[in-house]
C-alpha cells in the first residue's frame, strides 16, 4: 500500500494536497474518551497519579510490537499483561479492577459536537484496538452511538493500529477511497499510522504537546475535536478556510 507523503511534502505530481474527508473514523480511548476515571482504581492497585499514563503507554507499545511482528492478540488480554508490567506487585484483583474501568470510561465534552457537526457534512466512524462489542458499548454510555456509522475493530482484522490493516477495512466498509477518508485522533502513534495508509489525518492536541519529528506532520491539528473537524472539513485542496 502506498503512503500519503506528509502535509506539504513534494511528490512526482506536486504537492500532497488533502481535501475534505467523506467519511471521518475518530478513535477511541484517549480521543473521544478520557482515561481520567481509572486514576483513582490505579492508585489503589497500587499506583500513583503517572500510572495510568505509563500503562497506557506501555499498553500501545506492547500491541505496536505484536503488529510489528505480524502477531495479534485481543485487547483485553495485552491490557491485563502490560498492567501487571507496570504494577508487579500489585494484587490481580485490583490490576482487574482498573482493566474493567476501562468499560466506564467519561466521554469528552467536545466529542458530541464534534460529531454532531461532522454529520451534518459527511459520516462519522470509530476505529478502535478494542473490542467491537466493549466499544459499541462505551459509545453508548457516551450517548455517542447515534452518531456513528459504523465500529471497525482490530479483531476484525486481526491487527492493532498503527498497522494499515484497520484503517483500509474502515474505508473499505464506507466504500469512500483512503484519500477520502480522515482519522481524528489525539495520539500521534494513531496520526502516522493513518498518514502511512493514506488517510487524512486531524491530531487533537489537548495538551499542548509537540508532534514528534520523525511522524512528520497531521494535516490538522488543533486543541479540541470540534475544531479538528471544522478544520478537515475546510480542506480544499492543500488550504484551510
């Protein structure tokens, strides 16, 4: 599969210029949903206030290798081991506690208007390394169901993003082109993994953070999802308005 090269970077053509996606596929976790909830179930397993963010961490890099290494394994399963590598020594029930917190995760408050306003132009997707039916789910304790067109996955592909896998049978299900579809999301992982599929891509940088050099760059970004989507929603042709 052939990647879209970075937001401005020369081609045989030209320049790479995105235009508005018809379909956008949002992640999940960390994107439409905060992880702040399980802080709490984290510190009493043992943990402190960085232990959710160093979970996850090592949660992505863990699936990221099984991807690399053309393996699979389901969410579940990756998110109880990577907890126990974080907390050796805490007691299984607890790490269970702070794994099943993750069903009771708090959505955004920019996620319904995001949403919201993508439909208004165009289809909303998710795309997740998690279960189907625990995303599907968590839209719904969201009251974020209404909204999207359809849940891609990684079980259905057998692979975990960033692999190309997850976001081709995204597209492939809305029957839009790679190019005509975008991926919100607030990790940067996520972004270039897109970005090397051949997606549009909208990073969502709540923190300020700086993108990491080596991914090159998101065709959007911005500080919440609304304006990520009013922003690849303005693209025409390489221009925002």
């Amino acid at each position: 599969m052939a990647k879209r090269p970075a937001r401005g970077e020369a081609t045989s053509e030209g320049l790479d210029d995105p235009t508005a996606p018809e379909v956008i596929a949002f992640d999940v976790i960390g994107t439409l949903f905060s992880l702040a909830a399980l802080e709490p179930l984290a510190v009493a397993a043992g943990g402190d206030a960085s232990t959710v963010g160093r979970w996850f961490t090592q949660l992505v890099a863990d699936g990221s290798s099984l991807t690399a290494a053309r393996e699979y394994q389901p969410f579940r399963d990756v998110a109880k081991a990577s907890l126990r590598t974080v907390l050796p020594k805490s007691k299984a029930a607890a790490r269970d506690k702070v794994v099943a917190g993750l069903a009771k995760l708090d959505v955004y408050d920019d996620a319904a208007p995001a949403m919201g306003r993508l439909i208004m132009a165009g289809r909303a997707v998710v795309i997740s390394n998690a279960s189907a039916e625990s995303t599907k789910k968590l839209l719904a304790r969201g009251r974020l169901d209404a909204f999207v067109d359809s849940v891609v996955s990684a079980e259905d592909v057998r692979q975990w993003k960033p692999g190309s896998d997850p976001y081709a049978f995204a597209a492939a299900t809305q029957d839009v082109p790679l190019e005509r579809m975008a991926v919100v999301s607030a990790h940067p992982w996520d972004i270039v993994g897109a970005r090397q599929s051949g997606l549009v891509t909208g990073w969502c940088n709540r923190d300020g953070a700086t993108f990491p050099a080596p991914f090159g760059q998101p065709d959007v970004t911005a500080k919440n999802l609304l304006d990520v989507v009013e922003k690849l929603l303005a693209l025409r042709g390489g221009q925002t308005t």
